[in-house]
C-alpha cells in the first residue's frame, strides 16, 4: 500500500536487505517537557515518519530481515476515549496495522513483553543510540537476553547504528520527498518576499518572524524547518542567532534564515536585505561577491561533483573577490597557505536536505571519499561573509556587515534544479522586493 505516493513497505524491504539478518528498532519519540505540565509541539522521529508513514507520538517499530523481506511490527497507542477527550484522537491498533501496511501491530504496553522474541533470532540489532528511549527501554532487554543460561537461541551480540544504512536510503529523494519540498519552498519563498516588503526602519525582528510564520501558514505550512533566524544590523555576524528581539534600523541589513516544513519535509532558505530598501555602495559590494559566489558554486552542482568541490569554488571567488576589493592584501596563495578566509567565511557552503534541515545523511562513502552528486539528491548552497566588529584590519565601510545566501538544490538527470531560485536574490530584484506593498500578502 503506498500513503501518498511513498511506498513505505518497499522503503523497509530495501532496509532490510542492509540489515543483513539483522534486526532494526526505531523510536517515534515522546512529548517534551516544556515547563511543569506543558510539553513542546511534537515532532515525529525522521527515521520512524521515513519508514511507514505514521506520526503519532510513542511509537515503536521493529523491523527484521527475514531473507532479504522486511518483517515489519507496529507498537501504538491504543484507543482510550478519556485520552482522546484530552488530547485527541488516536488510529488504535487494528486501524494502523491497515493504514500502514504492517505484518503485525500491538499496543505500546506490550513493547517490553513482545520485543524480546522479535530480536532474539537476530544476530545484529540497529538503532539510533543518541535517543535516549533506545537507552533505556532496549537496551535492558537486550542485556536480560544475553544474561540468559543455557540460551540455545542466537540473540544479538552487534550493535551497529541505523544511521549507516538509513542514512544512506535518505540520499535520494522520491518524487513524493521532491513534491513535499517544493511545497515547503513555496511558503517560504512567500514568507520571505513578505519580510522583504515588511522590514522597516523602528519594527523589531519579532515582528518580521511572526509576519513569516503567519505567511508560512497562509501556504499550507503550519511548521518551521528549524528555529528561524531574524538578525538585524550587527546581529548578522552570529551565525545562529536565535534572541531575533532586536529593532530594526534604517541603512542596516536585515539577514533572515528560515524555511517552512511540509510533511515534515523542510526547505532551508537565507536572504539578506537592506532596511529600508536601498544597499550602499558597500553593502553591494560584499552581497555582490557573496552571490557570485554562490553563482559560481551552483554551476558546479551536476551528477558526479560533491560539496567539497562546491565548497572549495566558493572559497576561491570569496578569496578574489577580498583581494579585489582590496579588503585583503597579497596574495591568493598567501592566504590559502594561512586560510585568512576561515576569519570571515567560518562555516561550509552547504549541507543535505530532507526530512531533517541537516538531513542525516553521510558526507562520505565507506572508502572516506566524498559523496559524488546522483539524481534526486537534495542540498543547500550557502556561502557567506561576517565582517566582525572586532576585526579592526577591514575598511571602515564594510565594518559590521554580514551577509549570506542560501537556496535549496535539486540534482536532476543532468543538471540541477533551485527549488527556491523564485525567492529574490539579484541586488536590483531585492530592491524592488522591499519596496512591495505589503497589503498584497494579506489578500
């Protein structure tokens, strides 16, 4: 059965043929405390959502090669009509062994009672040993089977983290994850064309970050991909700002680091922009050589590239364009022999895409060579400049400026698609942007 166009079963027999005779167990996570008796919105495991669909907290799923075929066990909450009064409704047992398609489906009660018998034949268990609930609730019973005397039944002896193998199937995106993120590229190109036209001389931050999530929900959007990123003036310069409380003035740049999620898929989208509407001369300076730089890296991103080499053409015309400036003197070698641009370009020029915003996937293969770009691979291109207020060595005229630009990327057949590329980024296109009437995002 697929959910949507995803084929879950096939994405857990594909699982289990890398499991090699072993057996797989994938946590949905639980609520978060917040404070006292309040918890955190919830957001389902990756791993557990790539699976089989389901987002309903608590969860486990136990999956088992047998033979090269998945054999897929559900744990879920039962239905309990005081609880859903509370906290509402729940698919129960019965109706998610249909929905999901599993061979079996047991309420999560019978977690410790069943487990056991499912791993026991299994040489190799895989999980994910940062979730603490792997810790605490598998690991116990995994010890009692090796404890047992006389146990004549092969019990696993290996554990090996499910990232390896997970990791590697979330590489490549279906055309369902491709559709999923298209969508949340379309909100987010809709909140930051808002913020463009919203960004004024005396509003705060705060004000620009609600009017984005307000837009982000307009499309269909009712999640961020992360924690959103609003930094006005000097606050640019801290590469994870996250306080986004301070007012806005007139003649600094606005940097905004925030994208919606759809299905829990995410789009990952930086702009910077003058406040006000109107960059000088040396804000256009440095926002051109940043987008040149992105430019130059996205021509690179083709099947059989990798972000290494993306990361390394962003690095050479960040370099030249320094020296051109003359905000560095000497020479190209000179300063890749001191790797002078680490003092301004800090951070990589992209990382993968997917259901994470830092989609756990791996950067190199099992021979630790990078990974080569294939169709249906999705990552951002993010270069940048932060020109910190106690780097005295930069001209008076580009002091305090931070600027970075990041766009989402698809490899196709043979080329690449922006999945974000109608979000303005051409100095004279931002300009208009900020000029936009504002009641136009309301309607």
């Amino acid at each position: 059965m697929n959910i949507g166009t995803i084929n879950y079963r096939q994405r857990r027999n594909q699982l289990a043929k890398l499991l090699n005779g072993g057996v797989a167990v994938i946590h949905a996570f639980d609520h978060q405390v917040r404070s006292h008796d309040t918890e955190f919105p919830y957001r389902v495991n990756s791993d557990f959502k790539y699976l089989c669909g389901a987002e309903e907290p608590q969860g486990w799923l136990v999956i088992e090669d047998r033979g090269g075929v998945a054999h897929s066990t559900l744990f879920v909450r039962p239905k309990d009509a005081k609880m859903e009064l509370w906290t509402g409704r729940r698919l129960g047992v019965e109706k998610a062994a249909q929905v999901f398609e599993m061979d079996a489906c047991y309420a999560i009660d019978q977690f410790s009672e069943i487990l056991p018998d499912l791993i026991a034949d299994h040489e190799t268990l895989f999980a994910d040993f940062y979730d603490q609930s792997i810790q605490q609730s598998v690991l116990p019973i995994m010890q009692g089977l090796g404890n047992r005397r006389k146990n004549k039944t092969k019990t696993p002896h290996k554990i090996n983290h499910i990232r390896g193998p997970l990791g590697h199937m979330r590489l490549i995106k279906c055309p369902a994850e491709i559709a999923a993120i298209d969508t949340a590229a379309i909100a987010t190109s809709f909140g930051h064309q808002g913020a463009m036209a919203m960004a004024k001389d005396g509003l705060n931050e705060r004000d620009i970050l609600s009017f984005m999530e307000y837009l982000f929900a307009r499309k269909g959007c009712t999640h961020t991909a992360y924690g959103s990123i609003v930094a006005g003036g000097d606050n640019a310069l801290i590469l994870h700002y996250v306080e986004n409380d301070a007012p806005l003035k007139d003649g600094e740049l606005i940097l905004i680091d925030a994208g919606a999620e759809f299905d829990c898929y995410a789009s990952d989208v930086t702009r910077t922009f003058p406040v006000g509407g109107s960059f000088t001369s040396a804000q256009k300076d440095i926002y051109q050589l940043v987008l040149n730089a992105q430019k130059d890296a996205m021509a690179l991103a083709v099947p059989g590239n990798s972000l290494a080499q993306l990361h390394k053409k962003a690095q050479e015309t960040l370099l030249k364009g320094l020296l051109d400036l003359n905000i560095l003197k000497g020479t190209m070698d000179e300063h890749q022999e001191k790797n002078t641009l680490q003092n301004y370009y800090p951070h990589g020029t992209g990382h993968w895409l997917g259901l994470d915003v830092h989609d756990m996937c791996p950067y190199y293969n099992d021979q630790s060579e990078d990974i080569l770009f294939k169709e249906g691979m999705i990552f951002t291109i993010e270069p940048g400049l932060y020109f910190q207020t106690y780097q005295s060595e930069i001209p008076k005229e580009y002091a305090h400026i931070g600027i970075r630009i990041e766009d989402d990327i698809l490899i196709t057949k043979d080329s690449h698609r922006n999945l974000t590329a109608m979000i303005p980024k051409e100095i004279k296109e931002v300009e208009e942007a900020c000029q936009k009437d504002i009641s136009s995002f309301y309607i």
